[in-house]
C-alpha cells in the first residue's frame, strides 16, 4: 500500500463466509499471540470478496505503523503465512 501502511489479507474459509458479511468503515478486532492488546484495524477490502465461491475469499486490513504493539507486529514481524 505504501512505506508506512501495509496490507494484511485473511483468507476466508468456505465455513466462514456467511460470518464475514461488513460494511464499508468498519474494523476487524485482531489478536496476536504473545501480545496482550488488541489491535483494530480497517477492513479495506470490499466485501464482496469474503464471499468469492471460488475458493479465494478474502477480508483485508489496512495497518499503518505505530509503536501500538499490534500495528508494530504487523511492520516488523508477521510473516506471510502466519496464523492470527
């Protein structure tokens, strides 16, 4: 997205389609292990994507850096791949 916000996609599993209906401007809580705070971060994917039927549903988010412990992992730690 840019040097100081990154994109984080989660893949959405045909199971949990019907539970990941949003609207535009909202936020996804997210917990890290290891981590005790909660991060919110805006959803930034349209929602039509986390109901694909081809396989490929998503929910994206929109993480700009920020010494909050969450935003921080997102920047200097997650890796693809990894499991929230």
């Amino acid at each position: 997205m840019s040097t100081t916000v990154k994109r984080v996609d989660f893949i959405v599993p045909e199971y949990g389609r019907a539970a990941a209906n949003f609207l535009p401007g909202q936020w996804l809580d997210v917990e890290f292990d290891g981590i005790d705070t909660i991060g919110g971060f805006s959803l930034c994917s349209d929602p039509s994507d986390a109901q694909r039927t081809d396989g490929k549903a998503f929910v994206s988010i929109a993480v700009k850096i920020a010494k909050h412990p969450p935003a921080r992992h997102v920047h200097e730690s997650l890796m693809e791949g990894d499991k929230v």
